[in-house]
C-alpha cells in the first residue's frame, strides 16, 4: 500500500525537476536571443524580451503547477530565478524600463500559478476518497 507522503514527495521532485527544465531552457533562450543577438538588434528590446521571458515562464508554472497543485509554492520561485538574478545584480534596476517587464512577469507567473492551482489535478483527491482522510 502506498502511503500518501511517498506519492506526493516523488510529485514534488517531478514538478521540481519539470521547473528546473524549464527555468535553464528559458535562461539559455534568453542568452541566445537577447545576449547573442540572434535577433536584428533593434528589434527586441531587453524590457520586451524580459516580457517575453515572463510569459512564457508564466505558461509554464500554469501547466506545472495545474498537473501538480502543490508544488504552487516553489515553481514560480525556480521559474524566477533569472529575473530575481537579474534585479539583485543591476542596482539601478527600478530607474529603467525594465522593472516594468520583471515585475508583469514575476506577476504574471503568481497568477497563472494560482489559476493552475484552481484548476489542477482533482484526481488525487476524487479516486481515493479514504486515503486523504
């Protein structure tokens, strides 16, 4: 028989391993993109792309946390790790236009993670009504 903490444990390192995934993949696009250049240099602006950063970071801790409700309280934060790198790091971060798209980001992820949470897996709670007792 499987207990309860076991099950949710092992759900808690998928869903961290899932975000961990997901926050080095966006770090390196970000790089390829912004950094690099990858794209014509007055195209994408840094603040734009940091938007763009956030949405897709967003998208990501919905559907994370939406297969894994509770691990609402550590995928945005591994998720953020680049923007929160990013605010420690630049000093003069609130005098430029880029707290604007670090911060509808960092939002932008709290809220898809709450609405993911809302709509999250029910099964584990439905299937065995005893067990979670």
């Amino acid at each position: 028989m499987k207990t309860h903490g076991n099950n949710s444990s092992k759900e808690a390192f998928q869903s961290f391993r899932l975000a961990l995934i997901a926050a080095i993949a966006g770090a390196v696009l970000y790089k390829w993109v912004v950094v690099e250049g990858l794209v014509e240099p007055g195209v994408i602006s840094g603040a734009l792309a940091l938007l763009i950063y956030g949405v897709v970071n967003a998208s990501c801790c919905f559907f994370i946390v939406r297969h894994h409700p509770m691990s609402i309280w550590f995928v945005p934060l591994i998720l953020n790790t680049l923007v929160i790198a990013i605010a420690v790091m630049e000093p003069a971060i609130f005098r430029s236009s880029f707290w604007l798209s670090i911060c509808g980001g960092s939002l932008s992820c709290i809220i898809a993670s709450i609405a993911g949470a809302f709509i999250g897996d029910k099964t584990n709670l439905s299937q065995h009504p005893l067990e979670n007792a």
